[in-house]
C-alpha cells in the first residue's frame, strides 16, 4: 500500500511497524466513536489532535504520550476550545488508587481495544480506499453494539 500512503511508524513501546495509525474520539459514557482518522504510521500523533479536536465543538481530550507538549496545548486551549487532560506519571491520587484521570483513559483503552480486536488481522482491502471503508464499517459496527442495536460478531461473522 505504499502508493497511497503507508510509512514505517514506531508504536508508543518502541516498536517499529508498517502501515497506519487510527486515531479515534470516544464519548466516554456511551463508549461510541464520534470520529476517526487515519494517517500513515510516520505521521506524528501531534498531527491527528488538532483535526480531532476540531471536529467537535470544544471539551476534554484524554491523550497519551503523544499529545504532548506546550505548544499543542496551547493551541487545543485557545483554537479549539479543547482541554487536554494527561494522566500523571505516577498515575495515582492518594491512598494509592488511580486517579479520576487515569480511570477515565482506562475506558478510552477499554473501548479502543474494543475496536483493535475487530481490525487487528481482519483487514484485507487492496487500497487506501478500501481500507478506510472496511475500517469505517467497523467502526459503525462497534457503535451500533454500543447503542445496543446489534449484538458482538461471532469469530465466524467477524470478518
């Protein structure tokens, strides 16, 4: 898929990798996807937040790692009306427990593993286009699950 766009990337653990990256806004109550974008793995994270955060109309992004840094926050504050909020370091509020912060990004990560199990090995299109609509169709998949609308794929309908 080089023609349309994938690159060698490094995964948040050091690992390096071939393809995209998908990074995605999920509403924490409902655990549903709001947006979605997808960008060749060389493409810094610092990349996807400003055009997530300006898909919607302001609020409180959770991010890893790569969300950070002064400068995007300044601009998610001032441009976009957006909060970035990162878990601590030490990710625990007193008497050892985690923080209101890190058990909120634990959801996020529920949620998005979520989605992974449905992507991970399961994508077989030819084109950036037909990856992207596979990839779309899954989301919305996932989100009618989380509505309560559809059921979980069994192995056997997955694909």
């Amino acid at each position: 898929m080089d023609a349309d766009g994938a690159k060698f990337g490094v995964t948040a653990t050091g690992e390096w990798f071939y393809g995209f990256k998908i990074h995605a806004l999920i509403h924490q109550p409902t655990r549903i996807v709001i947006t979605a974008m997808l960008l060749p793995g060389n493409r810094s994270d610092q990349v996807a937040a400003p055009a997530l955060a300006q898909s919607i109309g302001g609020g409180i992004l959770l991010g890893d790692e790569g969300y950070r840094g002064e400068e995007l926050f300044n601009w998610l504050y001032d441009e976009a009306n957006t909060l970035r909020v990162m878990p601590s370091d030490d990710s625990s509020s007193a008497g050892g427990q985690p923080s209101a912060v890190s058990r909120a990004r634990q959801q996020g990560e529920s949620s998005f593993s979520g989605l992974w199990r449905r992507f991970v090995g399961r994508v077989y299109a030819r084109s950036w286009h037909g990856l992207w609509t596979s990839l779309l169709l899954k989301i919305l998949h996932f989100n009618l699950e989380q509505a309560g609308v559809v059921s979980e794929p069994t192995n056997s309908t997955r694909d």
